[in-house]
C-alpha cells in the first residue's frame, strides 16, 4: 500500500510540474512518457537492458570481490591500512572524467569502460565499509577465544562475521543500488551498448520522452536488483548461521 502511495504522489507531483513547464522539451508529461515507454518494450531495448544488466553484475561482483578481502585485511592490520589508504583514498577522489579519459585511451569505446568506471567509484566505498564492520568487533571476546583456542573458523564465522554482516548488507546495498547510475554513465560516455548508449542516441535527436523512458527502464531496473540482492543476501545469511 506504501509502494502505491509512493507512486501515486510521483505521479501528482508529475503532473503539477508538467502543468508548470508544458513543453516536452523540458518536462514531457506522464501520459506522452508512458506512451513512449510501451512502444520501447522491443527487441532492441531488451537487448540493451541485458547488456547493461551483465555489466551491473560484473561490477557488483568485481566490487565485493576486491572491496571484501581488501578491506577485511586492512581492519585487522595496522601496517597494512596505513599502506594502502593513501592509494584507495585517491582512488576514492578521483573525479570519473578523469577515469573516462583513461579507459578511452586504454580499451576504446566498449562494455570494459563502464564496468571499470563503475567499478572504480564503488570499491573504495566498500573497502571503507569493511573496515569499520572489522574494527567494531569487541577485541575482548577474541582474547577469551584465542585463550581457550577455539577453530580460527569459529572465530571467523562466529565473530567476524557475525560483527561485519550489517556492514557486508550495507555494501550489498549500496553497490547494488548505485551501480546501475554508474554503469549507465559510462554507457553514455564510453558505452558501444546497453540504456545509457540508447539515452546518448536520445539526446542526440533531442526525444526528451524517450530519455524519460529510458530512465524508468534504468529506475525498474535498479530497485528490482536491489531487492533481489538483499532477499539473496539474507538467505545465504540463514545458511551460514545454521551450518
């Protein structure tokens, strides 16, 4: 019932701002962008969304993969984070102009440009992340574990990782939610497909519904991701707790 609150009061204020700015090259309204939006339910738009949908699972993956064990062995080294923040904070600062211009000359235009540039803007969020989820374990419980010698799996399944799970769910979500915005991004600035090459060919021809369009396509595209990782993610949760 909130979720069709939550649409319905988008709508309205739609509607309101079309009243304010009638012309579609500002803000189409939402009859003429619903129109647009069933005419691109094609072969052509699936295929773009496909495209952009691999590339949002690559990055997500390539995300976790690195941002996990990197930032699990920075929160339980000293030496180790002192090393490495310096190099994961320019990364952080580095603006994705500047990222663009190097895929560009490395790779050309192609699908390694947004997943790199996606990549790139959410793993030191998640090395960051894990960081904080290791540092907040309580050193001394590991003390009374390290005394009474228990399995380093015990000690990592029941401290560690019961101490970072609320941190991994937040990386979960936040990559899972903000990396279609990045992967479109780099879509439109570097992409040879996928939403983001369609909403550059858009703009071109100056269809402002069709971006619109193609907006929602990327909006759906998203929550529906996202929900999908967090249910995912609690069930493998349950899991691990009960093996």
């Amino acid at each position: 019932m909130r979720v069709v609150f939550g649409i319905l009061l988008v709508l309205i204020a739609w509607y309101l701002l079309h009243f304010l700015f009638p012309s579609s090259l500002i803000l189409p309204g939402p009859v003429e962008t619903f129109e647009v939006f069933i005419k691109m339910l094609n072969r052509e738009t699936f295929e773009a969304l496909l495209s952009t949908l691999l590339k949002g699972l690559v990055s997500t993956f390539i995300v976790i993969a690195v941002g996990l064990p990197v930032g699990f062995v920075m929160g339980i080294s000293d030496r180790v984070y002192e090393f490495l923040r310096p190099l994961i904070t320019v990364v952080q600062a580095v603006p994705v102009v500047s990222w663009l211009v190097v895929v560009i000359f490395l790779w050309g235009i192609g699908w390694q440009g947004p997943v790199v540039i996606s990549s790139l803007s959410l793993i030191p969020v998640a090395i960051f992340t894990t960081i904080s989820g290791v540092r907040s374990v309580d050193r001394k419980l590991l003390e009374v574990m390290k005394v009474y010698r228990m399995p380093r799996r015990t000690i990592l399944k029941e401290v560690y990782l019961g101490s970072i799970w609320p941190f991994v769910l937040s990386i979960l979500e936040v990559s899972s939610g903000n990396v279609w915005k990045a992967v479109v991004m780099g879509e439109y600035l570097c992409g040879d497909r996928g939403l983001g090459v369609l909403i550059s060919w858009a703009r071109q021809y100056v269809d402002v519904p069709r971006v619109y369009a193609l907006t929602i396509f990327t909006v759906v595209l998203g929550i529906s991701f996202e929900r999908s990782v967090k249910i995912l993610a609690r069930r493998v949760w349950k899991k691990w707790r009960l093996s």
